[in-house]
C-alpha cells in the first residue's frame, strides 16, 4: 500500500463554497458565484453559529466552479495510473463563515469518511488500504490551508500523508481588516460596502487578520495588536452594538450606547478565539508532532504583485484610532525591491504578495524560506488565455493572483508532482515543472522545495 496514492482532499478559501439554506422544503441558494443574500447569511449576535434571521439552516453544498474545478478534474487525472484505477480526489465545501476551529472538527469527519469510502474501492481494497489503516493528503488554497494547519495540530495528522497549501496567510492578511472595516477588499469575490456588517459578525475572518513583526504600526500611545479590541476604530464596537440592538435578545428597549460593553465583550471574544487557534495551528505547530517532515509540506506563494504589505494605525484628536487604508501600505518590491528618485528605498524584495496575502504573511513558522515555491502571473501558460486575462483585468473584472492559484497550470503541477513524489515530465513548449524561490531566500543560498527535480525560474 506504501506505493498507492491515497484520496485527495481540497478545502477551499474564505467565501468559495455555495450555501443553501435548507429549512425550507425547496432550498434555496443564499450565497454563490452570482448569488449575495447578505440578509440570510449574516450571523446571530448571541450566537455566532446560527443566522440573525430565523427559522433558517444554512449549509455549505458545493465548491465554487472556478477555479476549483478544473483542479479537482486535473488533479483526479494526473494522479492516476491508469483509468481503471482512479484516484478519488474530493471537494471538500464548508461554512466559511465559522470558527475555524468548528471547521478543523467537521474536516476531520470527512477524512474519516473519505477514508472508509476509497476502502470500498476494489483496487484500494486489492492493495491493503483499509478504514483502520487508510491515509488522505490534503491541498489547501487561501483558507483552506489554515484549516488544514489547525486540523493537523489537533489530530497529529494520523490520517494523512502529504500537504500542500497555496496562498495560505498563515499569519494574515490586510484585507480581513480592510473588509472588517470599509467592506471592500480582495478577499472572496465580491466587493460591497454591504459587507461591512455581515464581516464583523464573521468569525472566520478574525482568523485572517495580519499579525508578524512589524506588519503594524501605531502612533504613541496606541496598540497594534489587531487581536485586541482596544487597537480597533471605536466604529466596528458601535456597529456590532448597534447588532445586538437591532437582533439580539437583550437589545429590546435599549440604546445602542447601553450595548457597547455588551458589544465589546462580543468583539473580544471573538478575537480571543482566532488568536488561540492561530497560535495553534501555525507557530506552535510542530511537523515532527504530526510524523510530517518539511519534505511532506508544499507550500505555494504568490508573488510579484502590488499587496497590502503594512498598516499604520493613527491617533485622532480625542486620542481614538483610525486606520490608514490608503495606498501607501501597498507595494511590490519583487524581485530585486525599489527606490525613489533620491536612492531611499521604498519597497523591500519582500514586500510584495498576490495581491491579498503579503509575501511575510504567507510563510508557514513551521517551514524555511529554502522550502517554498513562488510564483507569479507571469507563470501563466500561453495557452491559459482566459486564466491569465481575467487576472490581468478584461472588462472590469479584475482579480487578484491569489484568487486564481488553483487556475494555474503550473501550480496543479507542483501539487501533483508533489504528491506523486516524482519529478515533472518535459512537456511540449516546456522543460518539465517549474517555479522561484523566495525573495529573502539568496542566490547562493540552496533550495529545498518538496518537488524533485523542480527547475528553477528567474
């Protein structure tokens, strides 16, 4: 059995997973690539599990179509042997609004499951893979992987073989409190100042907020922890106030000023919870704990493309903060960083990102710069016309490299190659598998990415 690839399982991003509400007879769809009702998906401030409008019974149904679903269709294929033995890979939709934590639990379910299914397969069967003995791998995109990360610190990952992640923040990204506070960013795929107030009541975007050396900065006198609720404009405690006023059971006949402990005690706890499970599952995640070693974990990086890379928060006249979101925390210093006219520099090689992860923010603690793969936009096959174009920008419908990971050809090869544990094939117009080291990994330095035979990019 040691040489079978084992099931894949691909857990997908913030917002990509269809959500239907079924308490009624006939479901019906309240979130998808077209579909936004913000009303119905918007959770309950005395309980953050369920919807503010009820009777309902939101669930995740389905992954989005792009750009998962030529992955999961490729990765399927690529990875047999043969077309009488397939190699099930399996989507794996969750309620992307939850605590992460509750999602660690309900993919550990699934792998089960997924597990006991692939047992009943006759060539798994013929080859001694079993319910008790049965391993998974897991691919993670954005999300994704940090559900995966958590879900590997809690179980000691008994149940799976390899990893990979692609664009993971597995310390954060500026769009989560971007989204937090205005509605607008690149996170998920839509932009509307709509958001605003669904996000606060979003526990799985806490999870995202950004936090590594010198990714905030404040004026004297104020925090930047962005896990606590002191660092945070007094606005986002007032609106959550104004939730439990409008929605909760304790706001009948109360001002929205009378709320605002009861608001911020709401605010904080949901803090608390993201940071304990961030702390976790990335910096206090150990490979050896998990019988994974750095050779067992791909891990893809967007790079090469202008990323929130820093906040600076600052002090208004009645000493309260407020947040600069204007462009000059954006930046892209890859490969060999910027200056101005006068020679001062103005981007590091490690500021840049895929336009929503900054580059810092996706390291994984428990991996080495030498271990990564990046890549950037200009990665795009030439026959990946549309992938490349609706990234570029076409008709307004712009979005970032990390929205399309998946999508690249080059990166479902990494992750196949990974997996297969072979080295890629020379294929017609390319010398086999490619892709770059890290911006802060230097030249002379070795490369030690977990896909044999990898050709380096410059």
């Amino acid at each position: 059995m040691s040489s079978l690839q084992p099931p894949v399982v691909v857990v997908p991003g913030i917002t990509a997973s269809d959500l239907h509400d079924v308490y009624p007879t006939k479901p019906e769809h309240v979130w998808g690539m077209l579909t936004k009702a913000w009303d119905r998906i918007q959770l309950h401030p005395d309980d953050v599990r369920y919807e503010k409008v009820e009777p309902a019974r939101v669930v995740a149904t389905s992954v989005f179509g792009y750009p998962y679903g030529n992955f999961i269709s490729d990765l399927g294929h690529d990875l047999a042997v043969a077309a009488d033995e397939p190699v099930p890979v399996y989507p794996f939709p969750h309620d992307w609004r939850l605590p992460l934590a509750a999602l660690e639990l309900q993919l550990d379910a699934f792998v089960q499951e997924v597990i006991a299914r692939t047992a009943l397969m006759r060539h798994y069967h013929a080859a001694g893979y079993t319910a008790e003995n049965g391993r998974v791998d897991l691919v993670g995109h954005s999300m994704g992987g940090l559900v995966i990360a958590g879900y590997m610190a809690r179980t000691s990952g008994k149940r799976v073989r390899k990893v990979a992640t692609l664009g993971t923040p597995f310390k954060g990204s500026f769009e989560a409190p971007l989204k937090m506070l205005t509605g607008m960013s690149t996170l998920g795929q839509s932009s509307s100042s709509r958001e605003r107030e669904v996000a606060r009541l979003t526990p799985a975007l806490y999870h995202l907020l950004p936090r590594y050396r010198g990714a905030v900065t404040a004026d004297h006198g104020l925090g930047v922890d962005l896990f606590r609720v002191a660092t945070w404009q007094t606005s986002v405690v007032r609106s959550i106030a104004e939730q439990i006023r409008l929605h909760g059971l304790d706001g009948v006949g109360r001002t929205t000023a009378d709320l605002i402990p009861a608001a911020s005690a709401l605010f904080q706890r949901l803090l608390d919870e993201a940071s304990a499970q961030r702390v976790r599952a990335t910096s206090r995640l150990q490979l050896g704990r998990t019988k994974l070693t750095k050779d067992d974990w791909l891990a893809v990086v967007g790079v090469g493309e202008e990323t929130r890379v820093h906040l600076h928060i600052q002090k208004r006249d009645d000493g309260t903060p407020f947040f600069d979101l204007s462009s000059v925390g954006r930046k892209n210093g890859y490969p060999n960083g910027t200056q101005d006219e006068n020679g001062n520099v103005t981007a590091r090689p490690v500021d840049t990102g895929d336009g929503t992860v900054p580059y810092e923010g996706a390291v994984p603690p428990f991996l080495g710069v030498e271990n990564l793969v990046c890549v950037t936009d200009g990665d795009f096959g030439y026959w990946e016309i549309l992938d490349r174009a609706l990234e570029r920008g076409v008709g307004g419908k712009h979005v970032t490299l990390h929205s399309v990971l998946p999508a690249m050809n080059v990166v479902e090869k990494l992750v196949v190659c990974h997996l297969k544990g072979e080295a890629g094939r020379p294929g017609e117009g390319h010398p086999g598998v490619w892709g770059r080291r890290a911006p802060d990994l230097p030249a002379d330095s070795e490369w030690r990415p977990p896909v044999a035979g990898l050709r380096e990019k410059r």
